[in-house]
C-alpha cells in the first residue's frame, strides 16, 4: 500500500481544559503519551501539528517532530494540512492519518487498522467505528453513531460504508448501534479536495465536519474496532482518569 504518514493535530487553546495537550496524564503530557502511542503503531513517519513552542518543546524533547502551525486555523484537518505542506510538499506520502491530540490510550492496534478500508481503490477516507455497549450512551448527543452498510470483511477486519454521522441514534429501529471513533485516513487527493470545500449544511446542522465530505460525494468507509478509547476534554475526564490508575 501507499506511505502512510501520522499526523497529531495539537492546539493550546481549549476552552474546557485548558493547556489540554500538556496535562499530565499517569505522569507525561498527553500530546506525549499520543505521540507514543503512535510510535508503537509503527506506520511511518509522526508529525505532531501544534499551535507554538510549548507543545513543540515538549515533543521534541522526547525526540519526536514537531511542525508549528498557525494558531488561528480553523480546525485540526487544517493543521494537519499545513504541517504536511512544510513537512511533505511533494507529496512523498499518498496516506495521511489525522489522530486526535486527545485520546491517550488509542490502541497502537486500532490505528494500524485505520487504513484498511483504503485499500477499495473508491474509498476516499477511512475511520473507525465501535459498537455501542452502555444503552445510556445511544440517546447522548456527545456520542456521535454512524449509520453503516452492510459489514464485510477486509484482512480478518469488518469494514462498511458509512452512510450517515449523527449525534441522534441512527438508524432508526437498529438493533445495535455504532460509536464513531474520530481517527481518520485520507488519501491525500482526498485532503486536499476536504479542506478546499466550503462547510456544509448539514455538518453546520450537526457540528461535524465528517458531514462535510459525504455531502460533497466523497466516500468514507469504517473499520470495526472492539474499544472507544477514552478521551479527555474536561478536568472532570483528567480526575477520573487519574484516579483510576492512581496519579495525581
């Protein structure tokens, strides 16, 4: 397959934990423990994405890289867009992976597995999905479900079309519902056609910008995974978190 290259997308200012990439999490910064996480995924080159010198320090000084971007673009796809401008502007690496700077414990596994759908040569972007198992989470409209088609199988792994994003429990009258787990790959063409695109209605409508690309036609596919790993984005997620594994 195609070079695949990771890209953490990583900013400062956030509203409900502030400095969220430098909390420390079972001791060493979050955006570090990320970063280490996709170490161990083994899947090429890792570029963290940040907004200035803090996160940049703190990667580096684990001897990782990091690209600063410019703090005022509007969403992490962005920066990871303009990092791969200063990293890769010939385009060496046809696949992009986009983690999030928020989920420490991501399983190394689950990231590989990203990319699988990718290998459909009509498959634009990749993501993972999980079913849902806690029935209180299919009414929240903090846990965004995908509405799929039909499962099948990929390399051992289950894969389907993602038909729908919602914060609502979709579809209707589904015997079991899916989590979507916000880790994309694009092919690069892909990227760049995303970020080109103006916002959409109905990612304005339901705040998610994945809304953006089926409504523009482009095809996103799911891999199963067997776990949601647990972000953080509040203080009350940092608490419980250290509290479980006892640090403090």
């Amino acid at each position: 397959m195609t070079k695949a290259i990771i890209v953490i997308p990583s900013r400062l200012a956030s509203t409900r934990l502030p400095k969220k990439p430098l909390a420390l999490v079972q001791g060493i910064s979050m955006i570090v423990r990320v970063w280490q996480q996709a170490m161990t995924a083994n899947m090429g080159p890792i570029i963290v994405a940040c907004c200035g010198e803090e996160i940049a320090e703190a990667i580096r000084s684990e001897g990782g890289l990091a690209i600063i971007t410019d703090p005022d673009l509007p969403s992490g796809t962005d920066r990871v867009v303009a990092a791969l401008a200063q990293f890769d502007p010939a385009e060496k690496y046809g696949l992009v992976i986009n983690l999030q700077g928020d989920l420490p414990f991501i399983n190394p596994l689950d990231i590989q597995k990203v990319i699988l759908p990718l290998v459909n040569p009509d498959v634009d972007i990749a993501t993972l999905g999980a079913k849902i198992i806690e029935t209180s989470e299919i009414n929240n409209p903090s846990v965004v479900k995908i509405a799929c088609g039909r499962w099948h199988m990929i390399e051992e792994e289950s894969i389907a079309r993602a038909i729908y994003f919602s914060r609502q429990p979709i579809p209707a009258n589904a015997p079991e519902f899916y989590h979507h787990v916000g880790v994309y790959a694009y092919r690069r063409r892909a990227l760049t056609q995303y970020v080109q695109l103006e916002p959409s209605y109905l990612e304005m409508v339901e705040k998610l910008e994945q809304l953006r690309a089926l409504e523009a036609g482009m095809r996103i596919d799911v891999t199963l995974v067997s776990e949601v790993p647990q972000s953080i984005d509040t203080p009350e997620d940092l608490e419980r978190v250290t509290a479980l594994f006892g640090y403090s």
